[in-house]
C-alpha cells in the first residue's frame, strides 16, 4: 500500500472518531481538508530555569497532546529551536515524541549576545495552522563578554501572555530536614492523592532560588485555524522523521503527478524508499529512525522528463509576533545570574581538560531489505568483464533476457512478482537504465547482493533485487540519473539522557561541584501508593535552593508547581 495512501487512512480514520458529516471525498493525502476546531495538536514546554549562560544546556521536556481520542499516533516528531525575539534561530532540532512527550537539552551557543531568547517546538502537522499556535517559552541568557541583544523590532500592541501558575492540588514535598551541608545527599518524598488522573506531565528540577521565574516563562499560544476547508500541505509524522515535497517540470514548472521518486541513504547503513507523486506532485517519503546528519540521495523520474524536486524546508521559517518584552533582570536576578555565569564557565573550563574522544566507528551494516538471499565478492572469482558477463557466467538465478533481465530460479517457490521488474541499486542509490547497469565494469565492483524473491518498496512491485556496491563508493563510474542530487538531512538530535542531571558530576569527580541544576527528571511516575522518592547530592555552592515540580491538568490547558525550598550552608 502507498504510504501516503496510508497515512490518508489513518487521519481518515481519526475524523472519523468526530461523525463528520462535511468532510469532503477525497483520494489524495494533500487535499484533506482541515476543518475548523478539527485535529489541533498542543504542545506546553517545562525547563528547569529561566536563566542560563551561554554554553550551557537547557533541560526541556515538551508535553504534546491532540484533541482525539485514539490509541493510533499522529504527529511522533517534535521540532524544537532556540530563536531570537525576531524568529532567528539559534538552534533547531528534531526529537522522537515518546507517548505524550518530548525531552532532551538544547545547548546553548557560546556567542550567543546577552537577551532574551525563545523555545519553540511544533510538530509537522502544526505547520498547517498560524505560528501563533506553536509552542513557546521564554528564556534569559547570560553572556558576561557581550552587550544585550539588540531587540529592536516590530512589536504588536498587545503584550506577552503567560500561561496561568497555579498549586499542584493535593500534592506534597517532603524532606528529611531543611538545611544541608555541601555534597551532602538529600532525600525526597513526593506524594498525591491524584488518582483520578487531574494533574499529568510531571517533571521535577531543583535550582537556585531565583533561577526560575514561574510567572514568566510559559507563553500562551493563541491558536488561529487555517479557515475551514483550506487544504493541509504538511501530513502527519506518524510513523517517525519524513521527508516531503514537489516535482516539477522542469520545462513549464508546473507539478507533475505519478512521478516515481526514490530516497537512497548512503553509507554503511544504507536504506531505500521509493513513492509515486500525487495530483499535485506531492511526495512524501520516510526517513530511518537514525540520529545526527546524514547525506541523502533523491530522483524523480517520469517517462523521460526533465524534472525538478523541490523539498519542503524541514524546519519552519515563517515569521512569528512573540509582542516582545524588553530585557531585564530584577536585583536577586542578577546575584543569581552572576553566579549561574560563574559556575558555567568554570564546568566547562573542567570539561574541556578531561574530555575525551568517544568518536564511534561507525560499523558496516545491512542492506535496507536485511540479509541478501546471496552475497558475491566479485575478487574471489575470475575476471569478468561487465556485470552483465558476472550475472550470465555466475547467477544462475537471472535470466538475461533479450528485453529485460528476468528471474529465471526462484528456489523452487512461486513468485507472484515475477512479472516485475528487478529493482537496480548501485551504492543504494536506484538505475533505471538497464543498459548501463548491466555495463558496470566488474573490476570497480566490491560485491553484488541478490534478492531472488518478490519485493516492495513504497509504491513499487519488484521481481527481486540486484544491488551493487563499488569498492571507493563512487558508483562505479556509473553517472548519476538526470534528475536525482544529493543534500544534507538533518535526522533525529543526538540527544543525552537527562534524567537525573546529578550524574554531571559523580562523587568521585576531582573538579568542583557548580551545578547550576542540582536534579531534572522529565518521567516522574507515581506508583501505586502515589508515592515517589528522589535522592541527589547538593553542590559545593551554599544559598537556598528549591525543588519545583511542574505538571499540567489532564485538559493540557493549566501550567501547575508545587515546591519547596532547603539550605545549603558554608
């Protein structure tokens, strides 16, 4: 089945759950319509501050939440960028959400000027609907070298609104005692009584006093509809990271429907997608669940056209209004503020001494259809010209026929795809002409793999699979399709595991303890008894401290805390 056709199924499927009686017939993904009060996604954003030096890591975790209601997931990637006042990004990144969340650091750049910055996360979906309705939170980063950024820019009348503070109901936080001693451990109690599920989305950060402003850090998204009936040009992520866009004639520009594209990415770990465009010359294409950047190769072919792809931006640029406010730091901000710069300069003075390579060598993987049924190492048989002399002398299984090559043995099994053409890859990346694959000079070949049974891929049947790879990755000399280039993808963010940030800096550390966020957990989960216990270490640095716990009630739609604060003494 088309993937995109699927995906049409699955929201179908959704609106379906709503007894709409307007919705319209439709038969490609690109023209669902979106219908007021309709599919909405939300996203709230908790960090552990709202004060931070350049160089350090926002701990974030992102609640995400639909008004449907259905066990199948819809949106599963969120994107999230630190932004100036004006919508510049600073950092983008693109993380899995799990369940109903999405968490992980965003690490600020070091040359970041002094101001006020801004989160702000969305989904793929959320893309379709006004900026207004993304998620944001505000932020102050401190850079001690620098001047404050310049916030000169256009200003709507009305100002920031914050989300609404209020106390976790029937929610305690109970300590051992109230006053500690530097690295001494604290221990925890957290309890509630709420079982009827009000309050959910916990997270748990303990900070300085006066590192985190409650009243002015969640932003309240004004959500706008599109306009009923306006078509949807972003789907739905559902099935992990996508890749979307248009082909084009080159000619006249204009779409061009039923256009095969195909997705190669290199490497070790190859992987291969393969659609068809729809009416509008819409693609949509999966990308593996990988991390980092990687170098995709894409193609489109249609008859013999002269085509150009066009990919959708990954991350928004539309402008945002964020009705920007001036910065400013009250008096015990800016005491808190001097010493959260302190000690990050002096953690990443350390970090940099004891760093150490953990480069990972990336190791040689499998083919994106797994374990070819054969694999053949072109030196451990005797010089061939061609691929197509290798296939004659040395495949029994294909048959050179005099119009295409064709399956000649299949083990003895049936194959219903037999009729099909082979699909061709040189370095994972798809030849049409079979001419020219079959005149591939043997001596630039390290193996050929083979798949002798029936294959699909995306949209497209294949009798089986016969897949080249050179020995210097040059795709044997073989010229890439007309219609196909190369560029850099940004995958899934290589995120660290940030519950529990005591472990920055184990007991047995020689440098000094200047944590600026003693604990973050992002997955505070009450057992039966509503009951849960934490126990941390504070740092080397004395003052007040609190424990703030962060939730939002069921409705997604009130930003709740409880805390309490203790004190390290010199």
């Amino acid at each position: 089945m088309n993937k995109s056709t699927h995906i049409l199924y699955t929201v179908v499927f959704l609106l379906s759950l709503f007894k709409i009686t307007a919705a319209q017939e439709v038969k490609q993904p690109s023209h669902i319509p979106i219908m007021s009060n309709m599919l909405h996604e939300e996203v709230t954003l908790f960090t552990d501050r709202s004060i931070y030096a350049v160089g350090e890591d926002i701990f974030l975790q992102a609640n995400y939440r639909k008004n449907i209601v259905s066990d199948r997931e819809f949106s599963t990637v969120l994107y999230v960028e630190l932004i100036k006042p004006d919508g510049m990004p600073v950092q983008q990144l693109k993380w899995p959400i799990d369940g109903n969340k999405a968490v992980g650091t965003v690490q600020i750049p070091n040359n970041l000027l002094t101001g006020i910055y801004y989160l702000k996360a969305y989904t793929r979906w959320m893309r379709n609907y006004p900026t207004e309705s993304y998620a944001y939170s505000q932020v102050k980063i401190i850079n001690p070298t620098s001047p404050v950024l310049n916030q000169n820019h256009k200003r709507s009348e009305d100002s920031i609104k914050y989300c609404e503070v209020s106390e976790i109901p029937n929610f305690e936080i109970n300590l051992d005692k109230l006053k500690y001693l530097p690295g001494e451990r604290i221990n925890v109690e957290l309890k509630t009584d709420n079982n009827s599920g009000q309050v959910n989305n916990y997270c748990v950060a303990v900070v300085k006093e006066g590192a985190k402003n409650l009243t002015e850090t969640c932003i309240i998204q004004n959500y706008k509809n599109p306009g009923e009936g306006e078509d949807a040009y972003f789907m739905p992520e559902i099935n992990g990271l996508a890749i979307s866009g248009t082909v084009l004639n080159s000619t006249d520009k204009q779409p061009v429907d039923n256009a095969l594209v195909s997705l190669a990415l290199l490497g070790k770990n190859p992987v291969f997608e393969i659609v068809y465009t729809d009416i509008k010359g819409r693609f949509y294409l999966q990308v593996p669940d990988k991390t980092g950047a990687d170098e995709l190769f894409i193609n489109a072919e249609k008859n013999d056209l002269n085509l150009t792809i066009e990919i959708d931006l990954d991350f928004c640029n539309r402008a945002v209004n964020l009705n920007h406010v001036e910065f400013s730091l009250s008096e015990k901000e800016k005491l808190v503020a001097e010493e959260i710069c302190i000690n990050a300069q002096i953690n990443q003075l350390f970090e940099s001494v004891s760093e150490l390579d953990n480069t990972n060598v990336e190791k040689d993987g499998v083919s994106f259809f797994g374990e070819p049924d054969k694999t053949f190492y072109t030196e451990e048989y005797i010089d061939l010209v061609s691929i197509k002399d290798f296939i004659h002398e040395l495949i029994p299984e294909i048959k050179n026929a005099k119009e295409k090559l064709t399956l000649f043995s299949n083990n003895g099994q049936i194959n219903s795809l037999r009729s099909q053409p082979f699909l061709l890859l040189v370095d994972n990346v798809s030849i049409s002409d079979e001419d020219v694959f079959l005149n591939i000079i043997t001596s630039k070949v390290e193996r050929i793999e083979l798949i002798n049974s029936g294959y699909i891929v995306g949209d497209q049947a294949y009798c089986g699979i016969i897949s080249v790879f050179s020995k210097n990755n040059d795709m044997a000399g073989v010229e890439l399709p007309k219609n196909g280039m190369f560029f850099k993808c940004a995958l899934l963010d290589k995120n660290k595991k940030v519950i529990g940030a005591e472990s920055e800096n184990p007991a047995d550390s020689i440098s000094p303890d200047r944590r600026n966020c003693l604990f973050w957990d992002s997955n505070l989960i009450f057992n039966d008894a509503l009951t849960q216990y934490y126990s941390f270490s504070t740092s080397d640095i004395p003052g007040t401290y609190q424990i703030i716990v962060h939730g939002i009630d069921k409705n997604g739609e009130e930003y709740q805390v409880s805390k309490i604060s203790f004190e390290v003494e010199k």
